[in-house]
C-alpha cells in the first residue's frame, strides 16, 4: 500500500509570509495527524483529525495556524503570518483502527524561517 | 501529565557491538509504548510496540524492547549494531482515551552513532 504523502519535501520563506503543507494519508485511515518536530526535539503532536473532526487541537498556536481535512481525506496545514520560531520539520501521520492504532508518518515538510 | 525521558542524547557504538538506549516514561495508566527510528531527511519508521501480554517485545530489524512496569521503563536493545542503524531512535507513549486512537508523546530522541 502507498504511504503517507506530503509536499513540499522543503519550503524556505521569510517571516511574516504564510504558507501551506498538504498531506495524503494512507487509504483508509481514518485518523490523521499533524506534528512539530523542531530542531533537537522529538515531535510534538499540533492537531488530529479523526475523520473531518477535529479531535485534539490543543497545542495549535491558533492565532497563526489553522489546518483542515476536507471530505475527511487530504490535509492541509498553513501557517499565516510565520514566524522564526516556526522553523521546523512538519510531520503528517495517518492511522487506522484496524492496525492497532499504529500512527504511519510521511517523509515530512521541512520549513525554515529567515 | 504523560512525559517520556530518554537520557541518552548521543550514543556511539562500535560495528557488532550490543546496543542498549533507554527509555522512561511517566504515565497513570497501563502505557502503550513505542519505539520509532529515523533516518536522515526520512520520517519516522515503527521499530516495535508495546500494548499488552508479553513484556518483551521484538520487533524489525533485529531490535527488540523489555517493558519494565516497576521502573517505568522501556528500553531498546539489538545483540548486534549494523552501521545501517546509525539513525536518531524516539521512544514513545501513546495516550489513548474511550478506546480511540489518541496522540503520541515522544521523547527527545537519541542519536545512535556506528563506528566501524
């Protein structure tokens, strides 16, 4: 089966501009993830979504970030206006009940800020 | 409030040599626990999972993990390092709540140097 997808792999822009990270989960999966990995840290969970819901989005600075999960499928996570402190690898996983709630992560979107 | 510690920061073993890194976890409940690898520029890969039953686990790549409930522990372990496996390892405990799947908490990650 396919994995996770996201894109871009890479993304390099200055404060104060927003940009956007998109992620395919796997097919099927009905519960889907954002995660923050900065620099020296393990991955810090942003929002899930199960379905097009939102489950968990308490540690999401909701003043600058906002994500959504159309049709309960693709997502899309966007930064607006970014910050210094934003840089970071950001991690889209994807899981499903019936594989013991394991969480299959993406390859990753690696943003940094100047 | 659920929180994982790995005190190894940077880790270098020789080629062939045993590989111990450790883990421990703060959590109320009966934990489910997780190893993951990550390779450069890669995300991350499950190594092995502990949800319940056998205390010791194994899992892929020759990698296995003993979960230890009186120490809160849950640690890695491979009888013989690859240079392959030079990779950052992240333990984690996933908090799960009315039987959905809920968030993992990760610790800081251990980098795993190979020397040959």
């Amino acid at each position: 089966e396919a994995g996770v997808a996201q894109s871009p792999r890479y993304k390099i822009i200055e404060k104060r501009q927003s940009v956007a990270f998109w992620c395919n989960p796997i097919s099927g999966h009905a519960t889907l993830y954002w995660y923050q990995q900065i620099l020296g840290q393990g991955p810090k969970l942003l929002i899930q979504f199960q379905n097009n819901g939102v489950v968990d989005d308490s540690q999401l600075p909701k003043d600058r970030f906002s994500a959504e999960r159309l049709k309960g499928v693709d997502s899309t996570l966007k930064i607006q206006p970014a910050k210094l402190e934003d840089s970071a690898v950001y991690l889209c996983a994807s899981s499903s009940a019936r594989r013991g709630r394991e969480q299959f992560f993406g390859p990753g979107t690696r943003l940094t800020v100047l | 409030a659920q929180s994982v510690t790995q005190p190894d920061i940077h880790i270098t073993v020789s080629e062939g040599a045993s590989l111990e890194l450790r883990c421990n976890y703060s959590y109320g409940a009966t934990p489910y626990l997780f190893w993951y690898v990550q390779s450069p520029g890669q995300g991350l890969q499950l190594l092995l999972k502990y949800f319940s039953g056998d205390t010791l686990v194994q899992g892929i790549k020759g990698f296995e993990a003993e979960f230890k409930r009186s120490q809160s522990s849950f640690n890695l372990r491979k009888p013989s390092v690859h240079w392959s496996d030079a990779a950052e390892y992240f333990c984690a405990v996933g908090a799960y709540y009315g039987g959905a799947t809920n968030k993992l908490i990760f610790g800081t990650g251990t980098l795993l140097a190979v020397q040959p």
